[in-house]
C-alpha cells in the first residue's frame, strides 16, 4: 500500500448486503446496469441544477452517459461527467457511514425470502438509495474512478466487495464525473457485448432524460412522453416510463393520470399509481417525490412540494413553461408557481379518484385497500378537500360483514368484504336518521357480535366498522357528513330514527323487583371505575354494556390518545344493565345473603372486565384470573355436590 492511500473497513450492513449480492444465484443480474445508470443520471440531473444557478460551473460540454466494454479484459464501464464525488463524499456514500437505505433493504429481503439469498427480491435495491453496490452481482472488484466539480483532485475507489476498500488520489488530468470500472466476474462476459447492454438499456433505462451512448450510437432516443397527446401514448410506453421513475420495478402501475393545461398555468404531467404501499410492508414512510421540469428540463428529482402528504406514494413528472429554469433548489419550494401547481393537481388527482370509483370499481377497491391508510391523513391536514376525501374513503360495516357468504366462510376463504361509502350508507339509511353511526373495534367479527350493536341490529339499522383507531380520528375531524353527525354507537347521544320505533322498543317490560339491589351491589364495587350505572334501553340480550358520555370519542381511541398526549385523562363511563338477560335475573332471584352478595358483586366485577375486553381495553390481570379460578372453583364445588 502507497503512502497516499487509506483503507477502509465496510459498515457492517453494507457488508451483509455484499455477500448477499456477490453469492446471489438471483438471475437478472442486469438491475446492474439499470442502477449504475440510474446513479450516472442522477449525478447528472445534480450537475445541471448547480450550472442553472451557478454560473461559473457552466461549460459547454454535453452531458452524457457512456458505456465503454472491453471483452479483450472483460471490463465494463460506465462513465458520466456528472457532479462527481470528493474524496469524503466517496467516504461516506460507498461504505463506511450505514445508509439507512442498506438495513431497510436488508430487512425486505428478510420479509421476502425468510432469509433465502437465492430467492430474494433483489430488483428493489434501487428503492432503497443503495443500487451501487448491486455492481459486486457482476464484478469480482469494481473500481470507482471520480472528480468531484467543486475540485481540481481526482480520486480512485477500490473494493473486491471482501469487507474493506482502499481510496488513493489519482495524479495527471481525471475528467469531472465519475467512471464505475466493473472487472466482470468470469461468467459475466455477456456484459461486454454492445447488443446484451444495447438490450438492456432499451428494457430499463429507454426514459433517463440524458443520451446514453455506446461508442457513437444512442441508446435512449425516447421522446418525454409527458408532452405527447394522451392518445398517442401506449400502454407500453406507460408501463416503461413508471418502471424508470419507481427505479426499475418490474410492477405495473395500478392507474396513471396525464394531464394538460394551458391556463391558469401551463403544465404537463403524468401521475403514477403504484400497485402496492410499501408503507404496508413496514418500510416507513414513502419518502420519494416529483420530478419537476421546466421546459423539460429536470430542476428537481423528488419534489414533495407538488402534492400533499396524503399523496406522497404517486410517481410521476410536472413540467412547466412557466418555470424559470435558473430557480434554485434553496428558493425553488417558495416560488410562487408551486403553491398554485399543488392545488391544481390535488384537484386533478381527486377528480380522477370519483370518476375511478364511479367507472372502475374493482381498480378503485384495490387503490383503497393499499393506499386509505395514507389518503385518509388528509382529512386532518387539507380542510379544503376534506369533504372530497371523506367522500373517497370506504368502510366495512354491520350489512356487509352479514352479507358474507357463508361458504366461503366454512372454506376459510376468507374472501374480501364489500365496503359503503358515505354516500351508499346515506342512500340506504332511513330518510329520518339524523346521524351516521359507527363502531370501533379490534376485529370485524368482535364488532359483529358486540352488545352495543344490538338495538341498532334490531331497528335494522347499519353501523360502520372501524378496526383502526386512526379511522375514528378522522370521524372527529369530519364531525358531519352531508348534514349527518357522526357517532359512536357507545356514546350516549345515540338518537334513534323514529320511524325504527316499534311497540316492543317504546315500551320495555318491567324489572325484577330484585334488579335495583344488584345494581346497588355493582355500584359497590365498580364507584372507582364508572360515572354510574343504570338500566339499560339499548341492550336486547347482552347483560350489560359501558356507554360513553364523550360521545365524539370512544373509549379505545382515548386509550390510544392517552398513550401520545401527555395529561389527557380518559372519560369514565356508565354501564348500562340489561335487567331481562338470563345472568341478570338469576342474580334478581338470588335471595339476600353474605354469600350471595359477594357472589353478586364478583359477577359485577366479571361484567365490567368482560366489557372492557370487549371494547379492546384491558382489565386488572391479576384481579380478573383470581375471579375466574374462584367461579371455576365454585362451579367445579356445584357438580360435583348435585353428581
């Protein structure tokens, strides 16, 4: 080793992703090629901001991508005369500073293949900002050869992908950019062939907005697509160009949505749908964002300034005339134009998903099942089109998880359950009902079978299901829906359609003369725990329930408040009893007794557990299985008395 170069050891993830990759069997090894190249753009997109905005890094010299084979040495490479890397750059991209991208990418090869080096899903290395190392699938050692534009030093990077890597500066004349040398393992000689890489340039790299060139041919003479006439542009052509933006998946897009326009503003774009929400996957949040244009010229890679949060997961391209082309990245998200492009395009993408719903269905459930969980943030965010995505948002509920067809339930088929939106619950609801009610849950079938929703099963009225907790939180934010209060069916401002009321409802058959001394003897006991407790109007055969007095907030999402907001205390709650069910007037025919009281104010206790099970809260452990050993005991003490 010289004097003037430096050793480096591989951050430890990077190092697991090495051997994955150098003992990878996985076959298309050409996602080599498609990053590098992918990378090269990059370099180039950055260059060309840095010489719109300032001035004296501006040349004349064409910006490109050149792959230069040599099958006489079976060497590949790609060159770019792109913003190079300074020597700590080099440092910190390619190795010793974990990318977060390298343990993210790591883990959805975990999640994919259980492990299995042979039979991950290698494709996705680009989406996690870590696709250069993909280059030790091809090469035994891969040379990086860079001057970065901000200096007059050029560096050379080494690395056999074994653990470490060596960076030494290089003397004489090194060329601004970078050059990706791949010393091409024995078997992956076809990489020097000009028709293999002419191939696969054309299959992943045919939209990089910069000509990649072989000797003196280009590769990727595609037209932007974002400026031709809807008409004219294929499906193929739609297919190619969403795979470049989502970094070479080979996935199609779920929808896409091209839009033109003239005035207020002048713009083209074109909005991908991804099929599936990596959000969903564990992955945290999609960070990725638009690439803006001007005049078709890239000024920004992943702005997340044109589209609200709720929207983030859409790829797509913004190019407008209106832009200046010299805007900075620094004053780019202030310029006036943005604010103005957001809103149209959030129109746009709305407008879109009610014609979708409306025309088809079945593209418009899968976008909901992947991506609701991200749209549905918006209605806390975006108070203008708060209506507009609550209109969008679909729920299970009471009349859909009945209709299941039973068959498919005794097969385990577990088929997905038809879902109502606002509006379809509005047109089916009696003209008299005044508010949308619903059901916050753990399960759909803990919801189906809940005590709450029996005096609403018997009026045949329907009830929403919620099973997430960011799902009510979004209710709040609503309120009212087309004149309609939301409610929680727990809450004590439930209000009944009068035109529900039979005469079995208006008029309940007398308590037990007994039922106000069990109360009594409940209340003993649960003081601490509830507001009160009284006879229930809403219960047909469940012995009790809890009834909360905040009517806009049930109990499981205070919880789940509780658990983020320092100070909030939960509601207590009244409980409500059932003085016609079967436990309840047993414990009224009970005579007056030490032993029949305690045994009285034990059930009490059980009830209060068993409701807060119910409602997906937790009760005292340790007082809940002592109670429940003792009722087996004193059962177990019964039979065996009456055998």
């Amino acid at each position: 080793m010289s004097d003037l170069q430096q050793e480096f050891t591989f951050q430890t993830e990077i190092k697991q992703l090495l051997h994955i990759l150098s003992h990878s069997l996985y076959q298309n090894r050409e996602i080599t090629l498609r990053e590098l190249i992918s990378n090269a753009s990059d370099s180039l997109n950055k260059l060309r901001h840095v010489q719109l905005s300032e001035q004296q890094y501006r040349d004349d010299v064409p910006l490109q991508i050149s792959l230069e084979p040599d099958k006489e040495a079976t060497i590949l490479t790609i060159r770019d005369n792109g913003i190079g890397l300074t020597h700590d750059e080099l440092v910190k991209n390619l190795g010793t500073i974990a990318h977060s991208g390298s343990k993210e990418f790591l883990r959805s090869l975990a999640s994919s293949s259980a492990g299995s080096e042979t039979k991950a899903d290698l494709s996705l290395i680009g989406q996690f900002g870590v696709g250069f190392y993909s280059a030790f699938m091809l090469a035994e050692k891969v040379v990086v050869v860079t001057r970065s534009y901000k200096e007059q030093t050029g560096w050379r990077w080494e690395s056999d992908g074994s653990g470490r890597f060596t960076i030494t500066p290089v003397e004489g004349d090194v060329p601004r950019g970078a050059q990706i040398i791949l010393h091409l393992k024995p078997e992956m000689e076809e990489f020097t062939e000009p028709a293999r890489l002419e191939y696969v340039v054309h299959k992943y790299s045919t939209f990089v907005p910069h000509p990649i060139k072989l000797a003196d041919k280009v590769l990727n003479e595609q037209k932007p697509i974002w400026v031709e006439p809807k008409n004219q542009v294929t499906a193929e052509q739609h297919e190619g160009f969403y795979q470049w933006l989502a970094h070479g998946t080979e996935q199609k897009p779920l929808w896409h949505l091209h839009l033109s326009s003239d005035s207020p503003i002048q713009f083209n774009s074109i909005l991908y749908c991804p099929p599936e929400n990596f959000e969903l996957l564990g992955f945290g949040g999609i960070q990725h964002g638009i690439n803006f244009c001007a005049k078709r010229i890239l000024v920004q890679d992943d702005c997340r300034d044109l589209l609200p949060d709720y929207l983030r997961f859409l790829y797509g391209v913004v190019d407008s005339a209106d832009l200046p082309l010299n805007v900075s990245r620094e004053t780019l998200q202030d310029h006036k134009l943005v604010p103005k492009l957001k809103r149209v395009l959030t129109k746009k993408v709305l407008d879109f998903l009610e014609d979708l719903a409306e025309e088809q269905p079945e593209t418009f459930a899968a976008f909901i099942k992947q991506f609701a969980v991200i749209l549905r943030t918006g209605i806390a965010t975006d108070f203008e089109n708060r209506d507009r995505i609550a209109k969008l948002l679909r729920f299970h509920s009471s009349k859909s998880h009945s209709e299941t067809p039973l068959l498919a339930v005794l097969d385990d088929a577990k088929p997905p359950q038809p879902t109502v939106s606002f509006d379809e619950y509005i047109k089916r609801a009696p003209s008299d009902q005044k508010q949308i009610y619903y059901l916050s849950g753990q399960t759909l079938d803990s919801m189906a079978s809940h005590p709450h929703l029996e005096a609403f099963t018997k009026r045949n009225l329907e009830v929403l299901f919620l099973e997430d907790p960011i799902d009510e939180y979004a209710f709040i934010q609503i309120r009212m829906y087309n004149g309609r209060e939301l409610m929680s069916i727990d809450g004590v401002e439930v209000k009944f359609p009068e035109s529900t009321e039979t005469a079995d409802t208006e008029v309940p058959k007398a308590a037990h003369a007994n039922f106000p001394r069990v109360v009594e003897l409940f209340r003993g006991v649960l003081e601490k725990h509830i507001v009160d407790i009284k006879e229930s109007s809403r219960l047909i055969d469940s012995p009790c329930c809890l009834v909360n007095p905040r009517s806009h907030m049930s109990s499981r999402l205070q919880k789940v408040v509780g658990q983020t907001v320092q100070d909030f205390e939960q509601t207590k709650r009244i409980m409500e009893i059932n003085p016609h069910a079967a436990l309840i007037s047993r414990l009224c025919e009970l005579p007056a007794s030490d032993d029949n009281d305690a045994f009285i104010r034990d059930c009490g206790r059980q009830l209060y557990a068993n409701s807060l099970i119910l409602d997906g809260l937790i009760p005292d452990f340790d007082d809940t299985t002592a109670r429940s050993l003792r009722f087996m005991e004193e059962l177990a003490k019964a039979k065996a008395a009456s055998a």
